[in-house]
C-alpha cells in the first residue's frame, strides 16, 4: 500500500506529556506486557509439553495465548519506546502496518474466542456428542480459518486507504494507528473508509460476539438445571469470570470502531483502546489459564 500524500510520517501524541506521568506509564505498561508474554508463552509449553491437556479446550487456549502475545505485541513494543524518545514519530508504512497486523489479530481472536464458547457448549450441554462435534481435524480448521478471515478483514480495511491523502495535520491524538483516528486526518473523502469497517465490524466482529453470547446462553440455561447447589456454583464462577472478560473486550472495542470519530472524546477513546488492546490479552492468560482448575491443580 503506498501513499500518494504529502504527509509521510505521522506523531503519536501518546496518554501524557508529563515526563513524570510518562515514566510511571513506561513502568507500568512495560510490568503489563512482560507479564502478558511470558504468561502466554509458559501456557503454552506447559499445553504442548503434557499429554494430559490435548482436550479440544486445551487446544484453543494455547492458539488463544499465541493470539495474544501477537496481539499485545502489536502495540506495546512502540508505545514503550516512545515513551523513551523526544520526537515521538511513526512512518506511513508502519502505521498502515501496525493497522492491519491489529485488524488481523483482533479478528482471529474473537473467533478464537467464539470457539472457546461452542467448546464449552458443547462440552456442558452435549457432552455425549463432544468427541464427535470437536476432533483434531474440526479443531485445526476452525482455527485455520480465525487467522483466514482475520486476513480478510484486514485487507478489506487497508486497501481502500491506498486512495487517501494525507496534505496537513500529521498529529495523531493517540499512542497508536487507529484506523478511525488516521481517516479524521485525511484530506480526502473517508466516507466509503468508514461504510467499509462499520460493515466489517459488523461481519467480522459482531457476528463472533453474537455466536459466543448464544453459546454461554445455552451453557447458563443447563447450568441451571443442575440440582446440585455446589455443582451450579463451580460452573457459574468459571463462566462468570469468562463472561466479565468477554464483555468488556467486545463492549469497548465495539464502541470505539462503531462509535463516530470526535476530537472531544479522544482521551476516553485513549482508555478505552487500552483494555481491548492490553489489558485483555494479560487478562485471558489469567482467566482461561491460571484459573483452569487442571492447569492449576497439575502445576500450581
């Protein structure tokens, strides 16, 4: 993709320009993303490495923990090292860059995600049909085709921007390329750009939400059925912690891609940005792993 503009490098204005503010930042987000690695990639050995957890559920959390190192990386390394630079720069190759890589995780995460819920229904609510629904084969073509339509969706948003102009403000008002906040900068028409991701979001991001919101409503409603006080507890503390996840990762990246670009609410765009972008892939490395009472019991 090439730019036809004047503008050829862009500045990331970042969360703060109090050096002091900045400093603690850098701490904190740096402790946020060596957790979320190295968290991810020990999930990872430790599914790899045992044969006791070669259960289809096991199978999409270590996909999950790849996504999400993928996923936080896309970010956080540049954000940290403009922290430590004075001319917070990023070129038009790789803002376009860091746009599709994040468009291209974010979509094979929520179909990740999406399985991970059909699992569990299964699991819970056919339990006798599990081996049958969910094989080693169904497994790799389900995420086979996550990381396909993640490519899709990349590309369907990224091409069209070969068509924009770039002719005066370089200043971005965030500490990443957002693809909302890049087209509130060109020069030329963006209305087919923002057509093209509302129906993407649409397609490629609600659809998965809806397919795992349908899923955990199944599993809550055969929960309920279980006579057992302690047996309901169990299951609705594991799908509750799921849930609190789920829906503040989809809550907030929905409202910050179908929301209209502002000037004014760019600061809660800032905090919003930062859950579905870092802190969701530290907190599934907690939530679908650490808590997982297998791994915990076999290794903690």
């Amino acid at each position: 993709v090439k730019n036809q503009s004047m503008v050829t490098d862009f500045i990331l204005l970042g969360l703060s320009n109090d050096p002091l503010v900045q400093n603690v930042l850098l701490l904190l987000f740096m402790v946020i993303y060596l957790f979320t690695i190295l968290g991810n990639m020990v999930i990872i050995l430790v599914i790899k490495s045992d044969l006791h957890f070669q259960a289809p559920m096991f199978f999409f959390i270590s996909h999950l923990a790849f996504v999400d190192i993928c996923y936080s990386s896309v970010t956080v390394p540049k954000m940290l090292a403009n922290f430590l630079m004075n001319q917070k720069t990023i070129s038009w190759e790789g803002c376009i860059a860091q746009i599709s890589f994040f468009f291209q995780i974010a979509c094979t995460e929520v179909c990740i995600l999406a399985a991970m819920g059909y699992d569990r229904y299964v699991a819970i609510c056919n339990p006798l049909h599990y081996s049958r629904y969910l094989t080693r084969e169904i497994c790799n073509k389900i995420v086979g085709g996550a990381w396909l339509l993640g490519f899709f969706y990349s590309m369907v948003n990224v091409v069209p921007l070969q068509n924009l102009h770039f002719c005066g403000n370089n200043i971005i008002r965030h500490y990443t390329c957002e693809l909302p906040t890049l087209l509130a900068l060109s020069c030329a028409s963006t209305f087919t750009n923002y057509i093209i991701l509302f129906i993407s979001v649409l397609l490629f991001g609600f659809s998965p939400f809806v397919t795992t919101l349908v899923s955990y409503i199944y599993i809550v409603l055969t929960i309920l059925k279980i006579k057992s006080v302690e047996g309901r507890q169990k299951a609705f503390s594991t799908c509750s912690s799921h849930l609190i996840v789920l829906g503040l990762f989809y809550i907030s990246g929905l409202i910050r891609y179908m929301k209209p670009s502002s000037e004014s609410l760019m600061d809660l765009d800032k905090v919003i940005s930062i859950q579905y972008r870092i802190l969701t892939p530290m907190l599934n490395s907690i939530i679908y792993s650490l808590k997982n009472k297998d791994i915990r019991s076999k290794y903690l």
